[in-house]
C-alpha cells in the first residue's frame, strides 16, 4: 500500500475519499450537530481485503478527532472499525451504536 495515499473530505458530496489509482474508496456521512454519522462504506471489489477501507475509516477518524466532532457509527464496518480500535472510541457520540 503506497504511504502516499491520503484520506480527503469531500463535503460536497459529505463523504471522505481515498483514491488508489483510478479506484475510489468512501465513507458516506451526515452531518449531525457536533458529529458526523457515517452511513455507507465502500471499496471496490478490487481493492477489497487490503487494507484500504481499515486506512479510509482511520484517515476519516482523524480529521473528526482534529475537527472536534464526534462520531455516529451507523455503518457496520465503521462500527467495527471503531471496535477493534479502543483509542478512537471516544469519538462515539453519546448514546451512539458501535
């Protein structure tokens, strides 16, 4: 996996995206007050099993952190993600599944 690939906000389309070559990744939110609740995770069937979606939601997660909001986990890999990875569960909203 190339260390210059990097995880962007696309707020237009309120989704964060990592492009590998011409395979776009991404990780569908809404904004919600003071949190962001990811809805939707994609990664092409080509990449998929990578690791790409693991940096995707890691990439996502610290722009939260560095922008003060927390975090919904509505997808299930986000959901999972944010399980396997006790350092960034506090960023789960109050209340929030996950």
């Amino acid at each position: 996996m190339a260390d210059t690939l990097t995880v962007h906000d696309n707020p237009d389309r309120s989704r964060y995206e990592l492009a590998v070559g011409d395979a776009l990744c991404l990780a569908a939110y809404d904004a919600r007050g003071g949190a962001l609740a990811f809805t939707h995770s994609e990664v092409p069937p080509s990449l998929e099993g990578k690791g790409y979606g693991s940096r995707l939601i890691a990439g996502a997660l610290a722009d939260v952190r560095a922008r003060g909001l927390k975090v919904i986990p509505l997808c299930s890999f986000v959901a999972a993600y944010i399980d396997r990875h006790p350092e960034d569960q506090d960023l789960l909203a109050t209340g929030a599944p996950g």
